[in-house]
C-alpha cells in the first residue's frame, strides 16, 4: 500500500472505533512492509482480552508487540489525551513497553517511557505520513534496536541537575544582593512549580516564555507579571488570555511581591523554563535546590540515591503491608477460584448432558426431570458460591485500599520531602498492584480515576521554614508525576492538597521547654541532623543544648550525637502503642560510645528487625558513612535482616548473634588493660608553631636562666601517622606551671599570650579561662604513664587503616592521637596483628568511612596473649611476636625514608637538648618523598607489606595457642574466639572502674570535654554537618 492510498482510504474515514481499529493497523503494516500481528504471546491485537460478570469484553490495549509498544485505536474526534491515560494505566499489565501509542487515524502519537529518561512525545498528522522520516519512525515501533532510537539522550539526573544549576544561581545571586534566604526560598520554589506545571499542562504550554518575552528584560514589568500570575493560581482565575486553574495548596496565599531579578537573572529563568521540568526527580531536586540556596555549588551535585533511601522505605512501609496484602489475598483467592472452577464444571457438565437428558425423556420423563434438577441445583448452588467468594474479594479488596487510605508515614527531619515523596510513591505503586490484581479475579472490582492514596498520607516536621515548603512542593509533583505518568488524571479544585500536616517546628523540643509531640502515624522514617556532641553547643547554642539534655536526661545519655533523640522519641512512641515501626539513618558512629546506648534502649523495649551497618550518604553535599536502622516492638517483624542477610537477631553494634555473627556487645573492660590507652593531648589555641621556629627559639636567653628547650617539644598528630611528619613543634607549660613561671620563658609566653589568652576569654569552661596558657586538656595521667620510658606505641584516633607507629618519648601526641603507654615490641605486633585489627574496627566507632579507635572499647577491652601485659619482659617471653614486630617496622621505615631520596638531620641545638633527627627530602626528590605515606602503602600493600603481615599474625596466633590458624580463618571465626577470651577473663577480675586513671570517660557529658568556641553560638540549622578532619 502506498502513503497515498492510506491517506485516501482512512482520512475522514468515518467507521465506529471497534469496525476500524484492526483494519487501519492492518492498512498501516502493509504501509510500512512489517508483519501483521499474529503472535499471541509476543505481538497480537486485544492483549489481555477477558469477559466480565455483566458479559462485556474488555482488553488492555488494541495492538500490543513485547518489548516495543502498547497501541490504542481510537475513532476520529475521540479525545487522545483519555486515550492515553487509559493505555498508561494498564502499562504495567503488557510489561512496561517503551513506547505508547495512541491513534484516532487523523493522527499517530507516539509517546516514550524510558527509565531514568524524561518521556518525550512525537506526532505524526496523517496528511504527513509518507514523509520519509515519518515512515522510518513508524518502522522503528516495531523492533527492539528501532525503539532504542526513540530514547533521548538526556537522563533525568541531567535535567534535574540543570534546572537546580540554573534556580541555584539565581539564588546566590539574591542572597547576595541581601534578600533573605527564607524570601528568596519562598519566591524560587513558587517560581520552581510553576515552570513544572506548565510542562506537565496544568498551565498553558510557553506561559513563561511569553512572560519573559513580553517583560522585554524590564524587572519591574517581570515583577508585576508574576504577582498577577501568582494572584490567579491563588484562587483560579484569568492570566491575559489564558486561563488559570485553581491552585491552592497554600502556596500561592500570601501576597509577597516577588522580588527584583536583573535582566541578566530574568534570562537565565528563561533558559531554565526551556527545560523538561516536567522530568525533574522530586527526591533530589529538593537536595541540589537547597544546595543551590546553601552555595554548595563547589562541592558539586550530591544527593543520595533514591535506591538506598528505599532500603529504608521499602522494609518500614512496603514490605509490612504487602504482607498484609497477601494475607487477605490467601484468604478469598483460593475460594474464588475454587467457585469459579466449580461453576465452570457444572456449566460444563449441564451442557454435556443436556441432550442425553432430553433424549432419555421421552422414555423416561421422571427420571429424566429428577437429572435436571440435579443440574439445576448444582449450577445453582455453584453460582451462589461464585457470588459469596465474588463479594469476600471485593470486600478484601475494598479493606485493603481502605487501609492504604488511612495508612500515615511521618518524616520528623524532612527536610526537602524526599524520603516523605518516596513513601508516597511507593504506596501509590502499592495500591496500582492491588488493583491490578484485583481486576484479575473478576469480581466487580474496577479502578476508579481517583487514588485512595494521596499526599495526605505523608505528614512531616522540619525547623527550616524554606525547607519544610520546599518538601510540601516535593509530595506535590511527586504526586502529579506519579498520576500522569500511571494514566490518572490530576485532581482539580483545587489542584493541591492542603499540606499543613507537614509542620515548620522543632521536633524535639516546644519553645516553652516541653517535649515535642508528634502527630500520631503508623511508621515513621527520616534522616535526621548528622550533628555529633561536640559540635552541638557551638551549631545550636549552649542554652539549647543545656535545656535538650535536661530534658531527655535519663533517655539520651550525655555524649550521644544529635540524631540519637529522634530515635528515643521513636522508641518512646513504639513502646507507648503509638507507632508500629520506625526507620531512621545515622552516622555509623551510633554503633559504638553513647550513642549506642540509645540502640541498647531500642533493644531492650522492642527490636532491630532491619539494619544497613555500613552505607554511603550524603550529607550537605558530602559523602559519610551511615547506619541504616529500622525497629519496632518485639511482637512486629519476626524476621530481621543485616546488610542485606537473614538475621536471627540484630545487636545494638548492628550486629547479628547467629552462628556466623558473634555479640560483641556483651565484651567487658578488662581491668589488666587499664591506665595504658591514653587520648593525646587537647590544646585548644594555637601552641603550634612551625620546626624553624622552635629551633630558633631553643637557645634564645631567659631572664630566670632556663633554656626554652622546657616548654618547647616536637608535636605529632593523626596526619603526622597517616601522611609525613609535618616537623610540628609545640610550646607546653606542662600540667600545672605557674602564670609567673611560665613568664619567664619569654619568647614562648609571648608568642601564646598574643595568640591564645583572647582566644581562651571567651571560653564557658573556668579552668580553660583562667589557665589560658595550658593546654585544655593536658592529660596528667597520659604524660605521666610514659615518663621513664623511651619510646610509646601511637595510633591515630581516625583513620582509613588501623596503624601502629612508635614515637619516641620527647615527641607530645595530640588528642587525634591515642597513646600506648608500651615500649614493648610484642605489644606493638599484637596490636597491628589481624587480631586486634578485626577487634578494634568492630568494637569501635566511625567518623565517615573512616574507623575510630576508642580506648574504652577498643584497647581496654582487647583480651591480649596471657601474660602479654604482665610479664616484666615480654618481648624475651614472646621472641616470635617481637621478632615479626621490629621487622614490619624497619621494612616499612625503609620504605617510607629511604637512603637515596632521604637525608636525617639534627641541629646543635636539637641533639644538646636530646631531640630525634628528622627524615628531610634530598633536593630533587621533594615530590617523590610526599607520596611516601602509610596511607599510601596500606591502600595498595605489596606483597612484602602482606607476607610480613601474615608471618607477625601467626606468631600472634601461636600465643594465643591458635596453632592451626591460617589467612582463611573467618574474621567471625577470630572475634568469636576473642569474644569468649574476654569474657572468660572478666569473670575472673574484680570490677572495672569506669573511667581510665587520668582520663575522661569517652561517654562522659561532652559538656567536661567540648572544644571551646570562640565564635557565637549560631541559629539552630537543620542538617549542620561536623566539620571533617583529615
């Protein structure tokens, strides 16, 4: 057939939709030279086709090809945009195709659903059929490589990223220029709706461009085309020509002007309303938007994944009702088919014997009737089950979206919305399968245009005005994209839903210094603020933070990060019969100190039925390392799960206690291990100066006779480990120096008075005040644990790799430093032995994705080789493990200073006042030598690196008496091993003090230990995130 004839044949051809659906397919394959549809399983007219109780047949689409498209034929004047909607709603009964096809033979519409690609439409007029790019396109439907050309090239990830690129500019811009951050947050997400309202014709199409063009880059003309558009989607009404829905929702309510963009800002809008809004991803568009509002531009577009958000969503909402779900389905399925089998057969049955019957009456009329009415009442009584099991259904069907209805997810950290959109989109998908599968039984069930699931079952509470309607936007077209792109319509009169349940407050404290409430829902899910307690009274205030903890004293112990009180409130509200199931994310640091205590109260009241121990994130536009925590009361979830694995139970460290897992919680502080791990010191004012200086200063004349060499010493900290040594030096008045004493080494005292005593002033701490010139933390117990020895072991408190290095006794450690008071090479191999590796990354804590050794947890719960720490020589008791130890050290000192790139210097002055000789780059090889660092050799180990490693961890294992270990030992097979070793000798020791002699307990109020602050305390923000160390 030639594009001619089918012109000729179908233009103004005036068949019923049913007379010509099939034969204008037919016309068009003999078009374009394809097979008809004959298949089907795989390509065929009328998929789905089933006849329903009143005798009507129906079907999902008119032509359908697998893997391609889904096609509905319409008659001409029929209305295309129906016609889609009714294709899109049954695309997930014909296996999602790429493309949907609508028709009313006057014009072909072709439109792609591409995953993780903005749907485009094309449209071909009939009159331009036999176009040959027109025939191609139509040649393409019908194979799987052809329907690849239709994907754009485009991702949604790029759209959105562009159009919050774009709106961020302009929102710098406006805040630079001294507007608000709330206003300008106000005007951009007003603005921000409605270029994806335009896009997804809920406004008239190019509304904006014609604004912008008719503004003729005038601001004030701009400014008062807004206001005018603004006040028409308020209550609906009249824009120039075109006319406006009404919008509602609360959005456009008040009567803020909008405010004064530059010329070169209204173009910049206009290049932003040129794109797909209409594709935008509501679950991060809310991160970059504030992004863009916070200037966080440089750290360019992050956001978490909408995947790892789900594993939060998915087991807490989802998987709970989908179990409920199923259990009705059991209940009336099986019935339903049963009674639809048995009315088949007795149909069956009645028309097999029909004539027998007949034929056999006319000998024997009785007989004869007495079969039939045995017919009769079987089909009677089959019908009547049918009915019964038919109204069951319906009503399982009906209970089942009524309690989708009433189901509520609370966010009490929203933020911009996105975990709350993702709890509304997937409780949408999960009343679209309910219907779907209800409509297979056949029992009266159709879906009706409207869902029982809207965004009235999200509620949310957020502290950050600008955040909290930027998430009201967020549920809003995360809504309207979920029913345009399911074949829904979008609801009307007002477009919007009122969302005042997504509240703008504190969510833990009232402004009178009561406890919060939260409204009452079914689970609860979030991201609250990653804030740990040191950082919160310099992020919220001391006031605030002094009346939170008063309040939540006795729930949330002093030291605990901020996230942990959303998790007590959460625990309170399960324990209380308030709350069914609650799944929340925290900085993987709450499996360890006092954080954990809040996960111990959790399990102790109810349980951890699923856990994430160890996820990416992002936070404020950077990456950490998460926990990912869902709970409930003990008689909820019967199955757990861990990382992905089944679970018999889950531990407050989030981990398991099954055969493979070994509870590491119930490890117990070894009193032989006391008053040997030490936190360095804490400064806390600048006392550092650099290695040219202090050796200037050395020798320089004071008036009491003394040489500075008292108060000046070599200082390391966790970078002087983990990189090189930075040749840092420190003035140190020691524990207790008098004010008058410490005058009279001059140059010192002046360098820290200039520097640190206006500093210090400011301090809430009297003793960091009034003895400004000592270090705030000068750690007695730490110095005097290594007097009298040459050398001590020294870890950094954070790191990628758990290392172990000596420093020689002169050198101060820092407090990114923990200290070993050990001289011993035995306890330097066992501490860097597989062993206590395994040990110290379980039984510790995290900062990010990098470990944190606690002495508390770590070290003095350690259970060493027996006699390890208390034979007066036991390097000569465990030669094997000293022997393995000194040389791990000298291959990896070789390695990082070696001879040809390496000098080792020592001024006069340093070797009169007894200091080491530094490791300095020969000239040439400055750059060679930076790169040489323990980070660097442990991220790739050579194969030196990993025997040597290997040959220390079996003679390790030898004094443990491990005699058959092997690299293939399990790390679970180790930790249960030094678990029971722990326990057995906790036994046997008298009770542990709680807190190491001369140190502060780690999990003491962080209120005795917080850096001072010599900035005031700013305005409680929503997510304020720890600054990173190194």
């Amino acid at each position: 057939m030639t594009p001619q004839e089918f012109i000729a044949k179908w233009k103004d051809n005036k068949l019923n939709e049913r007379a010509g659906a099939q034969l204008h397919f037919i016309h068009l394959c003999r078009l374009l030279d394809v097979p008809e549809p004959l298949d089907p399983d795989s390509y065929c007219f009328e998929r789905g086709k089933q006849t329903g109780q009143n005798g009507k047949e129906t079907w999902w689409a008119d032509v359908w090809k697998k893997g391609c498209f889904a096609w509905e034929n319409k008659a001409p004047g029929v209305d295309l945009d129906k016609a889609l909607e009714q294709v899109t709603r049954y695309a997930d009964r014909l296996d999602n195709p790429p493309l949907l096809v609508v028709c009313d033979r006057e014009m072909i519409r072709i439109k792609t659903r591409f995953n993780g690609h903005p749907s485009q439409t094309h449209h071909i007029p009939i009159e331009e059929i036999g176009r040959p790019e027109n025939l191609q396109k139509l040649r393409n439907l019908f194979s799987e490589d052809g329907v690849e050309t239709f994907r754009p090239k485009a991702t949604t990830l790029d759209v959105t990223q562009a159009v919050a690129r774009d709106i961020g500019g302009i929102a710098t811009a406006l805040i630079k220029r001294g507007h608000p951050k709330p206003t300008v947050s106000h005007f951009l997400i007003r603005i921000v709706f409605c270029l994806f309202a335009e896009d997804c014709g809920l406004l008239p199409a190019g509304l904006f461009a014609r604004i912008i063009a008719n503004s003729q880059g005038d601001p004030a003309r701009f400014g008062g085309f807004l206001k005018e558009l603004f006040r028409a989607m308020k209550k609906g009404g009249t824009f120039g020509a075109d006319g406006i829905k009404w919008f509602n929702g609360g959005l456009f309510n008040d009567n803020a002007p909008p405010l004064p963009l530059l010329p070169a800002e209204i173009a910049a809008l206009g290049q932003a309303a040129a794109e797909n809004w209409n594709a935008i991803e509501p679950s991060i568009f809310g991160t970059l938007f504030e992004n863009g509002l916070e200037n966080r531009a440089e750290r360019g577009a992050h956001y978490t994944d909408p995947k790892t958000i789900g594993k939060i969503i998915q087991p807490v909402v989802i998987a709970p009702l989908r179990a409920e779900w199923q259990a009705l389905k059991d209940k009336v399925e099986a019935p339903l088919l049963a009674a639809r089998a048995e009315l088949d057969a007795a149909q069956k049955e009645a028309k097999k014997r029909e004539k027998a019957i007949l034929k056999a009456a006319q000998a024997d009329t009785a007989g004869a009737k007495v079969e039939m009415e045995a017919l009769r009442k079987r089909l009677g009584k089959a019908e009547k089950a049918l009915n019964a099991a038919r109204k069951s259904a319906l009503q399982a069907i009906q209970a089942m979206l009524k309690r989708l209805n009433g189901f509520r997810v609370l966010d009490p950290a929203c933020g911009s919305g996105n975990f709350l959109y993702l709890a509304l989109r997937d409780l949408k998908n999960l009343e679209h399968e309910v219907g779907r599968e209800a409509e297979n039984w056949n029992c009266g069930f159709t879906r009706q245009t409207q869902t029982e699931t809207s965004p009235a079952n999200v509620m949310g509470i957020e502290i950050e005005p600008y955040a909290a309607e930027l998430a009201r936007v967020t549920v809003w077209i995360g809504e309207i994209q979920w029913l345009r792109e399911n074949g829904y319509p979008v609801r009307e009169n007002p477009v919007l839903q009122n969302l005042e349940h997504i509240e703008n407050r504190d969510a833990l404290m009232n402004e009178d210094g009561g406890e919060a409430e939260w409204p009452v829902a079914d689970v609860i899910v979030g991201n609250p603020p990653f804030l740990g307690d040191k950082k919160m009274i310099g992020e919220l205030g001391e006031d605030y933070v002094s009346r939170l903890r008063k309040l939540y004293k006795g729930r949330v112990p002093g030291g605990a990060d901020l996230v942990t009180y959303w998790f007590e409130k959460a625990r309170a509200q399960i324990a209380g019969g308030k709350l069914q199931r609650a799944g929340l994310v925290a900085t993987n640091s709450i499996r360890g100190g006092a954080s954990r205590k809040v996960l111990e109260r959790i399990c102790e009241s109810g349980r951890i039925f699923e856990a994430w121990s160890d996820e990416e994130w992002v936070n404020d536009g950077a990456a950490v390392r998460v926990s990912l925590i869902g709970f409930s009361a003990k008689s909820q979830n019967p199955s757990s799960s861990l990382d992905g694995k089944n679970a018999e139970t889950i531990n407050s460290n989030l981990t398991s206690n099954n055969k493979k897992f070994s509870d590491l919680t119930k490890a117990k502080r070894l009193s032989i291990n006391l008053g040997i791990a030490f936190i360095g010191t804490q400064k806390n004012g600048s006392f550092d100066i650099p290695g040219y200086i202090a050796r200037k200063w050395i020798n320089l004349p004071n008036p009491n006779s003394k040489s500075n060499r008292d108060v000046l010493r070599p200082w390391a900290n966790g970078l002087d480990i983990t990189r090189r040594q930075s040749d840092t030096w420190i003035i140190d008045f020691g524990v207790n120096m008098s004010f008058s004493d410490a005058t009279l080494y001059e140059k010192p005292f002046s360098h820290i008075k200039e520097l640190v005593e206006k500093f210090r002033s400011t301090n809430r701490r009297e003793a960091y005040k009034t003895k400004w010139w000592i270090h705030a933390e000068a750690r007695p117990g730490m110095r005097k644990a290594i007097t009298g020895i040459k050398r001590y072991i020294a870890t950094p408190r954070i790191s990628k790799h758990r290392l172990f290095v000596w420093l020689v006794d002169c050198i101060l450690p820092d407090c990114q430093i923990v200290v070993i008071a050990r001289s011993d090479s035995s306890v330097f191999g066992i501490l860097h032995s597989r062993f206590h590796e395994l040990w110290s990354l379980r039984m510790g804590t995290s900062l990010e994705d990098r470990p944190r050794y606690t002495p508390a947890t770590t070290f003095e719960t350690f259970p060493f080789p027996e006699g390890v720490l208390t034979d007066p020589d036991p390097d000569a008791r465990f030669p094997e493990i000293a022997a393995a130890a000194k040389n791990l050290n000298q291959l990896r000192e070789n390695w990082l200073n070696p001879e040809i790139w390496v000098d080792w210097v020592q001024t006069p002055e340093e070797a009169a006042a007894g200091f080491p000789k530094r490791p300095v780059a020969k000239p040439g090889f400055e750059a060679d030598v930076k790169k040489l660092t323990l980070t660097n050799l442990y991220n790739k180990p050579p194969a030196w690196l990993i025997n040597t490693h290997q040959i220390l961890d079996k003679a390790v294992a030898a004094a443990y008496g491990w005699k058959d270990y092997g690299p293939e030992w399990t790390d679970e097979d180790i930790l249960s091993r030094l678990l029971a070793l722990n326990l057995e000798r906790a036994k046997n020791q008298a009770a542990t003090p709680s807190t190491t002699e001369g140190e502060p307990d780690e999990d003491a109020d962080p209120q005795d230990h917080e850096a001072p602050s010599a900035e005031p305390a700013p305005k409680r923000t929503k997510k304020a995130k720890p600054k990173t160390p190194d």
